[in-house]
C-alpha cells in the first residue's frame, strides 16, 4: 500500500552567528541563515537589537549589521 503525503508549509529553520561582544562604534556582525524544506524562502529578517532598535532585512542577505552607539549588555532577538 503506497500513501501519498503532500506537506503544504513546514516552519523554516534558522540559524544565527555572532560574536560574544561588540566593540562600541564598530559593526557588529550578526550572519544570518535559514533552511526550508518546502519551496518557499525568507522574505526578511526582523531584528530585535536589543539597545530600542528593531530592523526589518531583506530575506535575501545573509548578513545584518548593527553599531551599538551606548554601552550596555544587549539580547538580540
């Protein structure tokens, strides 16, 4: 017996990868990744600075780049 199975949506999985800490007033370098199983792609990243600032990303850059202007520990989200 053969049972056909036709997923319509599976939540992607992503990947985030940054250093430790950021030195204030350089870029801090947040890369990005995602892997779907299905067809469809990221349209964009919405990111959470954690310092009062959120930045919506185009899905098709790999990279997000923030400067922390205050000192501080911060969560990215």
């Amino acid at each position: 017996r053969v049972i056909e199975l036709n997923v319509q949506n599976v939540a992607p999985t992503l990947a985030l990868r940054g250093p430790a800490g950021a030195v204030l007033g350089d870029p801090f370098a947040l890369q990005l990744a995602a892997t779907d199983l299905g067809l469809d792609r990221i349209q964009f990243w919405t990111v959470d600075w954690g310092d009062g600032t959120v930045e919506r990303i185009d899905g098709t850059r790999g990279v997000a780049e923030h400067v922390y202007a205050t000192l501080g520990s911060f969560t990215i989200r």
